[in-house]
C-alpha cells in the first residue's frame, strides 16, 4: 500500500505530459506512443552503435574520448530515429521534427527557406500580390521566391503584374480544375500556394497534393462574414448591413469548405457609423498590405 500513492503519481503526471505532447504535435493517442517508441528505440541504437565504433578509433578515455562519444551521438541518432520511424510508420513526423530543430540551431536555415517557391492564385489586378512580390522577389534576396502566377481570368490585371515582375502565368479553366493542375505546379516545383483575391473553390485534388500549404486572406474577421460569395464589396456590405463595430482581415489555411480553414491570424479595424463598402474596403486593404507578406514569411521559416 506504501507504493500506491507514489505510483499513481507517477501515472498521472506520465498522463498529463502525455496530453501536452498530444497537443503540441496534434498527434492521435496511437501516433504519439509510436513516436515516443521510435525516440526511445532511436536512442538505444544511438548509444550501440556509438559504443560499437569507439574501441576503432584507439582514442584512450578521458577528456578526449568522452568529447568525441558526445560527437558520434549527435551525429548518429537523426540517422537511427529516422531508419527506426520507417517501421514505425513515423518518418514524415520525424523528417519535419529533425528539420525543425536544425532550423532552431541555425543548421540549414537558409537552404530551408530558399527552396520555397510560391503560387499566388488572383482573379483580379492583384494588389496583394504586388506587396507579396515585392516582399520576396526583390533581386539580391536569396530566400523564397513568387515563382507562378495562377489566375481564372484571362484579363486580369495581375497578368500584366506578373510580367512585368518577369513571373510565369498559368490561366486555368473551370472544366480541367476539379484535378487542381496538380502536375503543372509541380513541375514548376512550387511548394507553397497563396490565395490572393482568388473567386474559385479550391479543389480536394490540391489541397491533398498541398496540406496545410494553401494560405488565404478573407477582408473581415471570420467566422462571420464568410462562406460561397462573400468577397470583396458583398463582404464590407455584410458588416456595415450587420453594425459591426469592427472588421478586419483574417489569415487562414485552406479547406474543402469557403472560409473554413484554420485560422492563422487576424487583425482588427474600426466600422466607423458613415463608412461605405468603399471606405471600409480601403481601410481593410491597409491591413491587408501590412501583414500578409510577413505572415507569409514567417509560416514559410516552419514549412
């Protein structure tokens, strides 16, 4: 009976970081014990191995020898989580997890960020992908890049931004984009895909071929104000028709549903009593050149 207490202690503290660590990696249950499994069978052969090439390289124990043991493991346990997390059916996780971590430590930070190549789908004259462009593609800059101009309309002023900017242009049509021209944006070797003032509903087919690559901006603070036809003018109506005493912009991932997706930020202005949907719409946009090419920035240092 001594041993109870102790024991349930530990079980409970053993449960409240297990739900921590299920939170902060938004694994499954099931997942997360296949994780902690491939850390701790990872370490195991870490150590092995280690211990297995010591005696070759002659190196008497001391000061010397325990340096280059703390060597060989730093070097030999990304390479054992990650043989291990195959069987484990982990390696995706632990692929970004490794990725994360040398990002931290300043370890392929650049190369990480250069290799970005980004889509910007626009069905108007693209002032927000102005801001963007410019953002990224200034000369001299050797991070990621606006590599392709995606668009639904043949006359759309962004057409004319995009060459001028020296970027491709890809026009889709309505009947071919239910399979997301997932082939044409890979082979442009684009991996990352932003929604700026794009009017069509983003097909499964992309957003499978691209999850949680696929960023939007809506002009009001959702949940509200959003879903099918709620862009430009009709949503500025919607919040002055509803006495909105604040709109906005909102940042988020794209799903199968309009306006749905996660959200990622969000910035707040003032309804002012005699705004129009023009005047609220410029105040708006104000947030809107402000903010999204840095949130595109900063999501681009995780991916």
């Amino acid at each position: 009976m001594k041993n109870a207490i102790p024991c349930e202690r530990f079980l409970r503290t053993f449960a409240a970081m297990f739900n921590r660590l299920q939170q902060k990696w938004k694994v499954s249950g099931l997942q997360l014990t296949l994780i902690l499994c491939t850390f701790a069978i990872g370490g195991s052969l870490t150590g092995i191995v280690a211990k297995k090439i010591m005696p070759l390289l002659g190196i008497d124990k001391g000061g010397l020898w325990v340096i280059i043991y703390i060597i060989l493991l730093t070097l030999i346990w990304p390479m054992a989580v990650l043989l291990i997390s195959i069987p484990f059916g982990q390696f995706r996780f632990f692929t970004r997890y490794l990725k994360k971590m040398g990002r931290r430590i300043g370890i392929g930070r650049q190369a990480a960020d250069s290799v970005h190549r980004i889509a910007i789908f626009a069905s108007g004259r693209g002032s927000n992908a102005e801001k963007i462009i410019s953002r990224f593609n200034n000369a001299g800059q050797n991070g990621p890049t606006v590599a392709l101009v995606v668009t639904n309309n043949p006359s759309a002023g962004i057409i004319t931004l995009a060459r001028q900017s020296g970027i491709p242009v890809l026009v889709v049509e309505k009947d071919k984009f239910a399979g997301g021209y997932v082939k044409e944006l890979k082979e442009a070797g684009i991996t990352f895909i932003v929604l700026a003032g794009f009017l069509w509903k983003i097909p499964v087919a992309l957003i499978s071929a691209f999850p949680r690559r696929i960023i939007n901006i809506h002009p009001a603070l959702l949940p509200a104000h959003g879903g099918q036809g709620m862009y430009g003018k009709h949503v500025h109506q919607a919040v002055i028709d509803q006495k909105e005493k604040e709109s906005g912009i909102t940042i988020h991932y794209v799903d199968e549903q309009y306006d749905h997706g996660a959200i990622i930020f969000q910035a707040i202005c003032p309804v002012e009593e005699t705004d129009t949907p023009g005047t609220l719409a410029a105040r708006v946009q104000q947030l809107e050149h402000l903010h999204y090419p840095a949130i595109i920035a900063s999501l681009l240092k995780n991916h």
